[in-house]
C-alpha cells in the first residue's frame, strides 16, 4: 500500500510490515492511513483469516514520528491515528503482533487490542506519555489496569519507564517470550496456525472475548483523545517537545 507500510499475502495470513527501518519505523500520518486502510480491507476479505503486525529490521517501532506528528497533530476522532485504533479495536479477524527490539508509545498499546504477542528477549516497550507532558491513549488506561492490575499499570503509565518483556510478559501485554533469532519462525507458524482454523468459529471467539468491552474501549479512546488533545496544546507538552526536538539535531 505504500514504500511505508508493507503488505504480504501469504497462507491466510496477511502480514503488515511497519518500513521506516531508518527512522526506528516511526508512524507517519500517511503510515496510519494506510494501516487503517489496509485493516479495514482485512475485515471484508475472505482470503484473509488473520493479521500480523511486524517492524522492519530489529525494531517494531518507536512511535509516532515527532516532526510528522507536530505538523498533522490529531485534532479530532476523525484524525489518522484515532482511526487506526478503532480499525483494531473492531478487526473482526485476530491479530497478532511480532515485538523486536523498542516498542514506543502506541507501539506498545496498540499490542492491548492484539489478540496474541510475541516479542524477543530484546524487546524493549516504553509508554513515555506523561514525560512528553501528554496522557494514556490507545484506551491504555481502561485495559492495561484490567491485563496487568493497578499496582503494575500505574507504575508503567504514570513513571512512563521502559520495560523488558519479562515485565511485558507479567503484565499480560504480550503471550511469550523468544529468542531474537527465532521471531519471524514463531510468529508466523502462530498466525498460520489461526489461519487454518475454521474461520467463523475463531471469528465467533474473538467476538465473545472482546465483544462485551468493545463499547466502553471506543468510550474510553474518545475520552482518552480528547485529553490528549487538549494535552498537546499544555506548556508542559510545548517544552517537552521543543527538549525532545532539540535532542534530536545535536
């Protein structure tokens, strides 16, 4: 669909290649259209029993590219990278995430709308939003709290630190951990394994798990948008973003 976002057919499986190795595959306004785009497709195509979400390179991707981000910012439940979310929260089809290396940001809470996660030994997921002067998203704040409990939730939201996978693993973000060399092998025998599964009893499954939640995610993904919105306009999230810009240059 674009140089950005690679897409493969293959076995049932369609499997979506984040591609800005050299930028850490840093979401774009134009890298979330097409991932929406490519979902929403997903949903209606026969073919396709599961999707697979995977980074280019040694990294799934650190996030939304902050230049890009601060010239399309979300200004509404209309903006790129809300769509995205609810394109996941609604995939009727399962999807499964492949972690190596950092995980930033949405990186890491687009993985709470996947419906099985594996990451390397390597894997590093990192939710730096409250250090950016912003606040939960992705409905982080309504399922992290229900996967990993609120003891753990808090603690990885509100001090934003990086975390391994054994932590990502005890938190219930992902389903296993593998050896660096073994990701790809893994994770597609996982998504072929779906793939081959009677489609409508699995899509009936997904449904029955994440059905009952689906309501109150999309009310907390409205919620959640519009503090982060009114967040990015905040002094705190100006500077933060003005440090971490000029980080960048030197």
């Amino acid at each position: 669909m674009s140089d950005t976002l690679l897409t493969k057919r293959e076995a049932g499986v369609l499997t979506l290649t984040f591609n800005r190795p050299e930028k850490k595959n840093a979401f774009t306004h134009a890298m979330y259209e097409a991932a929406t785009a490519a979902l929403q497709q997903a949903a209606t195509d026969d073919e396709v029993r599961a999707v697979l979400l995977i980074g280019a390179g040694t990294v799934f991707t650190a996030g939304n590219d902050i230049g890009d981000f601060m010239e399309h910012p979300p200004a509404g439940e209309d903006s790129a990278v809300f769509l995205f979310l609810k394109a996941l929260v609604d995939a009727p089809k399962p999807v499964l995430a492949a972690v190596d290396g950092p995980a930033v940001g949405i990186g890491t809470t687009m993985l709470l709308h996947c419906d099985y996660v594996i990451a390397t030994e390597r894997a590093r997921f990192h939710m730096p939003f409250v250090q950016l002067g912003l606040c939960a998203e992705g409905a982080s704040s309504l399922l992290l709290p229900r996967m990993a409990g609120y003891a753990l939730a808090s603690e990885l939201l509100l001090f934003g630190e990086p975390f391994d996978a054994a932590t990502a693993l005890r938190a219930g973000i992902i389903n296993k951990v593998v050896p660096d060399a073994s990701l790809h092998e893994v994770a597609t025998e996982r998504a072929r394994t779906l793939a081959s599964r009677p489609a409508e009893a699995v899509r009936v499954t997904k449904e029955l798990i994440r059905g009952p939640l689906r309501e109150q995610t999309h009310a907390t993904l409205a919620r959640e948008g519009a503090k982060f919105i009114e967040r990015l306009g905040s002094t705190e999230a100006q500077e933060a973003f003005m440090a971490f810009m000029s980080r960048g240059r030197k």
